[in-house]
C-alpha cells in the first residue's frame, strides 16, 4: 500500500499527467538559476588573473560536462531498470535521455574547442577530458543508431539497455585509459582548472549554473517522456479520451 | 540467465550436420560439455570455408600496406608509427571478422537452437566468441610480427608483439560478441557495429599500442600487458553475460 505510488510510476497515463504537472516546477527554477548564474559569471565575477574573460566559458562547458556524465548515468540506470523489472515508462526514460545527453556533450565539445583558441592556441588538443567526451558523445550515437536500426520498439528498447548498461561499465575505464594515454604523450604542463581554491564570486555562479543545468535536463527529459510515451501508446485508448477532451 | 532459460527439455540441436552429430543422442550433456562441443562446431564449420579465414587476415595486410604507400617508405619514419599501424589494422581486421560471428548461426536457426537447448546460453555464446577468436585472434597475433618487421621493427620486439596482440584481441573478441549480438538482424549493421563496438574497444587500443611500443623500443612492457589481459579477464567475466542477453533479446 505504501509502494503504490511507485507502482503507479509504471503506467503511461498517470506518467503522462504526472509529466505535465511536474515540468513547470523544473523549467522555472532552471531558468531563473540559469539567468542569475549567467549575471553572476559573466557580468559580477572578476576576470581570471591568468586566463582574463577567456576563463568564463566555463559556466556554459562546465555544466555540460557534467550534464554529459549525469545524463549517460541517468539512462543507464533507467535502463537497467527497464531491463530488469520490465518496465516500459522506464525504457521510455532512457530512450528520452539519450538525445539530450548527445546534445550535452556536443555543447561541451564546442565550449572547450571554443575555451582551446585562447587558452592553447589551437581548437582542439588531444587533451583527456576532451577525448574522454568526444568518446561519450560516440557512445550515445552508437546508442541511438542501434535504436533507430531496430523497428520493434520492444527489441529496440531491450537491446538497447543492455548497451547502456554495457556502456556504463566502460566509462571509467575508458576515460582512466584516455588519462593515462595522455599522461604519457604530452607533459602535464596542460592548465589546471578545476582550482579547489576558487573565489566565492566565481563559484557561487557555477554551481547555480550546475544546478540550473541539472532542472533544465529534469524539464526537458519530462517534455521528451511526455512525447515518448504518446508516440508509444498512440493506440491506446486513454489518449483518444486526452486528445477528445 | 536461469530466469529465462527453460528447465532441460532434451532439445537436440538439428540445424547444421556438424552440429547433429555432435548432440546425436538425446541425453543431457553437461555445461562445459557442452561449451566445448559448440566450440568445436565452429572450428570445424570454419575449416570447411577456408577462404572466409583467410579474408581478416589479407584486410590486415592491406592496412598494414596502406601506411607505407600513404606516409613514406622510410623505414624509420615507419618504426616510430608501427604500433598505432599494427593496432589500428588489428582492431579494424577484428571488426570485420565480427560480422561472421553470430551471422550464418542466426540465419540457419542455430542460435535459436541453443537458447532453446535448456544449456546455459551464456556459456554457449562464450564457446562461440572463443573459437572466433581461435579464428581470427589468434592468426591476426600470429601475423602481426610479419606486419611489424615489414614497418621495419627489429626481430627482437617479436615475442612481445605477439604477446600483446594475442592478450589484446582476446578483449577485442569479447568485446565485439557484445555488439555483434546487439546487431544481429540489421540489415547492412556493418557501420553501426564499428559505431558500437569501436568507442568500447579503445582501451585496448591504447593499452595494445603502449605494449608494442614498448616491446619495439626495448622497454618494459610487463605494465601495459598486465593491464590489457585485466581487460580480457574482465571481458571473460562479463562479456558473455552480456551478449547471451543480447542474442535472447534479438530472437525474440
């Protein structure tokens, strides 16, 4: 009795619904933590001694990083729990994620070639971090290539998660192996960035951006679910009652 | 696996005549029995079709030639560049050999017969990634010390280039059972199994190429080979997990 409100989370309609009430409570406070994290990094925070108003794309390549990582766990998750419990709204979840997250990392890529110009002099360096993404950003179109090649969405969904999760396992390898690889071709003169000794006035924006990012990636995937779950259930007979109403 | 796999029906395999005779009777064999019977099906279905054996192994050379004709036939030139070359002709000949892994056993009804047999799939599955890579790892091992001393590498690197390609393309094998599983049934798959299998593969690439350049310079490359069998091992321990599901889920 106390779990039904999970077990409701498995049925399209009241995912649906639930969807649309939610997203306004994402999509708000994304915004305005966006809009004040941008007035915080790019007008109120000083420029970097060293890297002058270059350092402030950090607040758009930071929070996409992250985003790119949190979104492939996201999916990985929900399609281990797809996978296991057979559970559609939660291979609906992960289908949803996977675009998102693509977009992520390609926002990241652009951000740290665009951060690369000033800051090394060239776009793109064989730097881990980069590669790392650039890998991830693979990893994500091998994952909706498999969707789009397999018509069934039951086959697409299942084979899918296993790839996922298959995936998911392979992230920390493959980005300890890029960090090692890169150790040995080039001295770690590289910058660092990630200061733990970073100045109130430029970390305060940062994490709100994170944060903003985090609801901005929450309203986005309920907006995707919502769409999902429509295209899934096109022929049930509770969205012929939604769209008569 | 026990959750989907049906209790011991005493299916017997009918699909190919190897097989029959291998499963002629109607007795239970047991697991790695089992194993080992498919594993020697493969092996003998590939010996019969001499020329599919041979095909990864000409693209490897090809590779392996293009660089020369492509960078410059300076010798030294070659040496510094002979891992990445060996690593990425490897990688991209094992790719190709994948597409014969689960492909004529799906189109004849095999596989169905195997997750149909009561065995353990996963067991069975990993029997099959084994003689592959007996078919293809194991010659692509063999033949990169030929690749290496054409790019001009010294005798004395041998031995460690087979080690690392051999320890290397067991994880590739592996590896690749996964995507080949995923894809099974895709028509003209070829693009997107490099798509789903590549990015997964490149610690082996970085670690394999670290291992040769290290047995061509003279090095000590014990690190980077105990690091790329880890990956074979875990590939053992997961691997076939994972594309046992994945067949089950494409012959569904």
């Amino acid at each position: 009795m106390t779990w039904t409100w999970f077990h409701r989370l498995g049925s399209p309609p009241y995912v649906y619904t639930l969807a649309a009430r939610l997203t306004p409570w994402f999509a708000w406070p994304a915004a305005l933590l966006i809009i004040g994290g941008l007035w915080g990094g790019l007008v109120l925070a000083p420029p970097d001694y060293q890297q002058g108003d270059g350092f402030r794309i950090i607040y758009v390549h930071a929070p996409s990083a992250w985003m790119s990582l949190m979104v492939y766990t996201t999916m990985a998750v929900a399609a281990a729990v797809g996978l296991i419990w057979r559970i559609k709204v939660a291979h609906a979840v992960a289908a949803s994620c996977a675009p998102i997250g693509a977009s992520f990392t390609f926002a990241a890529l652009v951000t740290g070639a665009l951060w690369g110009e000033p800051m090394w002099g060239t776009y793109w360096e064989w730097d881990p971090r980069l590669t790392s993404e650039l890998i991830l950003l693979f990893l994500y179109l091998g994952y909706m290539g498999l969707r789009a090649g397999l018509e069934d969405t039951q086959r697409a969904d299942r084979a899918s998660a296993v790839l996922a999760v298959v995936g998911v396992v392979n992230v920390p390898i493959i980005h300890y192996s890029v960090t090692w690889w890169n150790s040995l071709h080039q001295a770690p003169s590289v910058m660092r960035l990630a200061k733990p000794t970073m100045a109130a006035s430029m970390l305060v924006p940062l994490l709100m951006m994170l944060l903003g990012f985090t609801l901005f990636f929450g309203a986005v995937l309920l907006v995707r679910l919502r769409g999902e779950v429509l295209s899934r259930e096109r022929s049930a007979s509770w969205i012929r009652e939604i769209v008569k109403a | 696996m026990s959750a989907y796999g049906s209790p011991a029906t005493g299916v017997a395999v009918q699909a190919a005549p190897v097989a029959r005779q291998a499963w002629a009777g109607s007795r239970q064999a047991p697991m790695l029995e089992a194993a080992g019977l498919a594993l020697a099906r493969d092996l003998q279905l590939a010996f019969r079709k001499r020329g599919q054996l041979v095909q990864p192994l000409a693209f490897f050379a090809m590779v392996t030639m293009l660089f020369p004709l492509a960078i410059s036939p300076e010798l030294a030139r070659l040496r510094e560049i002979a891992p990445g070359v060996l690593w990425a002709g490897a990688l991209l000949a094992s790719l190709l050999a994948l597409e014969f892994l689960f492909r004529d056993d799906a189109y004849d009804g095999t596989l169905e017969q195997y997750a149909l047999s009561g065995q353990s799939l996963t067991w069975l599955i990993f029997a099959k990634t084994a003689a592959h890579w007996l078919l293809t790892g194991l010659p692509l091992a063999l033949m990169a010390p030929l690749a290496a001393l054409s790019l001009g590498v010294s005798a004395a690197a041998v031995p460690g280039i087979v080690a690392s390609v051999a320890v290397g393309s067991v994880a590739l094998s592996l590896i690749g059972s996964i995507g080949a599983a995923l894809t099974l049934g895709i028509k003209r798959s070829g693009a997107l199994l490099s798509l789903l299998t590549l990015p997964l593969s490149l610690p082996v690439l970085i670690f394999g190429a670290r291992a040769t350049q290290l047995a061509i310079t003279g090095g000590p490359l014990l690190a980077p080979l105990e690091l790329l069998a880890a990956l074979a091992v875990l590939g053992v321990t997961l691997a076939p997990l994972a594309a046992a599901a994945a067949v089950r889920i494409s012959l569904e």
